[in-house]
C-alpha cells in the first residue's frame, strides 16, 4: 500500500516535472492482489511471452534487429525504441525479484512490477555441457530441477526485463526448482552475477586457470594440500581492475604441514614471473584458517572461484 495518494515528482535537468514508478502503485492493494501475490515467490514460472528490449531507431548492428523505423542519424543512440520479435519468444519466465518485492505487503508494497527472464529447452547438449550448466559453472544459465515439460530446461539470465504484479495475480505460480536448496542455489546465482567483483584479467582468468591447472598436475597422489583448503581468496592493492600488487589467501580447512604449505608457495614462485610482466607484483601467500581468519580480511579480500577445489558454487 502506498504511503501516500499524491504522486511524488522531480525535475530534470530541463527544469521539466516527471514521475517516479511510485505513479504506478495502486493506492490500495486488493484483497485479492494480496492473497494471489503471497502464493509467488522467486523462482517460480509463469507463462512466458515475446521478449522485449530497447535499441536504437533503425538497424541494431549488433542484434541484426532492423525496429522498421528511421534512424536520426547522430542522435540515433539516444532514440530508444522498443523491440518485440515473434521469433524470440520464451514458453515461461521465471521470477528473479526476491520473495520479499513480490508480495503486496511490506517491501513489496512499494514495486509494482517484478523481474523476470526467460525460460527456454535445450534439446540437443552433450553430458559435458548439462554437467557444467548443473554445476553452476555457466554464468547465465540456471538449471531448472523441477523444469515445465521433458528435457533441459534452464533459465536464461542474459536479459532480465519488468512486468505488471498483475501477470502473477491471473496466473497460478508454477515452481521451477525440487527443493529449497536448489531454490537458494537459483537465488544465489541470480545474486552473484550482479555483485561478483570486476578484476584484472590476469587475477580472475589467468590466475584461476594456472590454479586450476597447478591442482591437476602436482602432487596428484596426496591432494591434501589442495583438499583441505576451504577457498582461496585474493587482496589487492590499487585498483582491482589496475592493481599493483596481488596476495593470494589460503583460506584452510585445518592448519595445513609445512610441506603442503610450500607447494602453494612453489606455485606462487612460478606464476610470480607471469604476473610481473603484466605490471603487477605477487607477494607472499598469507595461509589463515576457519578460525582464525579476521572480518577485516575477510572484508578485504576477494574471493576466487576454483573449480578444482569442488567447492560449492556459493561459497
């Protein structure tokens, strides 16, 4: 319910008056819309539609879209305009919004349209693929455990668009996921692609890979060394996306012998040359453990995401 009926307004730069989506909110939530809405939550599907987006007048160079009106030729970019292709079409949407803005009620009181995006089948992909999508190794694509009809079907995070809570009150919801866990994995991985931190090539690529690869090729008969670490975690310092130096954290399980210390250390030693010729330094690893690390570092520190180490994709 809104707090007020008066529609609050602003100014633009051209002293012009315009609203804000409080414009959209009802001034009172039926009864109806309350009940209907509290069945949803995020996650669930609703019968899909043509997808929409925005792009300038004319031919979009870049989705090969011509919109079929004229572009103004230097002010082209900034003539949005609105396209909606039959051909890309999404049997269901899933909701991406959190439970709490869906409702009518508390926080989503104040939203009159939630997130969604699309639903779609994949019906020809190798074992290899469908292994990697169901690990949550693939950025945009969410499997769905409990998918609308025969086959794979995943969720599609690449295009995230807005509709009317009015979608969700004449249709029923239709959960997309068996379980809770795999619920709070799609919300989890919803979230990550949003706040995952923006890094250095070298730190969040080639780093992640000569890891990778450090783990699949030494000490193959004893992994303990790389078993028994919970995460690995970078700071920085300068600019994450310019850094100067670089520290890699070993964040363990339990304090790890001296002998599967050094391994990391040689790893480092190695890797310490690559680093250097991109500009960047790569100072000794700091080991710390469960318990003993401090919020100050963990606040500081980034983490990695290192598939060797077969940790769960949330963490």
């Amino acid at each position: 319910m809104s707090d007020s009926a008066e529609i609050p307004k602003f100014e633009d730069e051209a002293g012009d008056d315009f609203e804000t989506l409080d414009s959209l909110i009802p001034e009172d939530w039926s009864d109806d819309c309350v009940v209907s809405l509290d069945a949803w939550k995020q996650g669930d599907l609703l019968p899909g539609c043509t997808l929409p987006w925005a792009a300038p007048s004319g031919l979009d160079p870049v989705t090969g879209v011509d919109s079929g009106t004229d572009s103004d030729g230097e002010s082209a970019p900034v003539n949005w305009v609105h396209i909606s292709v039959e051909d890309f079409r999404c049997a269901w949407a899933i909701v991406t919004s959190q439970t709490c803005d869906v409702a009518a009620v508390g926080p989503g009181a104040r939203h009159p349209l939630v997130q969604v995006s699309p639903v779609v089948r994949i019906p020809n992909i190798s074992d290899n693929r469908r292994a990697a999508i169901e690990g949550h190794e693939v950025t945009h694509l969410v499997a769905l455990t409990r998918p609308p009809g025969e086959g794979f079907w995943v969720a599609d995070l690449r295009i995230n668009f807005p509709v009317s809570k009015q979608l969700l009150v004449v249709n029923d919801p239709v959960a997309a996921f068996a379980s809770e866990r795999d619920a709070l994995d799609f919300a989890e991985h919803v979230a990550s692609r949003l706040r995952r931190p923006s890094l250095h090539d070298m730190v969040s690529d080639v780093m992640v890979r000569s890891i990778s690869q450090y783990i699949k090729n030494v000490q193959k008969g004893e992994p303990d060394w790389w078993e028994w670490v919970e995460q690995l975690r970078v700071l920085i310092t300068g600019e994450r996306l310019n850094p100067e130096s670089v520290q890699l954290v070993v964040v363990q399980q339990e304090k790890l012998e001296a002998s599967q210390r050094k391994i990391w250390r040689d790893w480092a030693t190695s890797f310490r040359k690559e680093l250097r010729a991109a500009g960047i330094i790569l100072t000794p690893v700091h080991f710390t453990t469960l318990d003993a690390m401090s919020a100050r570092l963990y606040r500081n520190s980034i983490p990695l995401r290192v598939l060797e180490l077969r940790r769960p994709h949330t963490w």
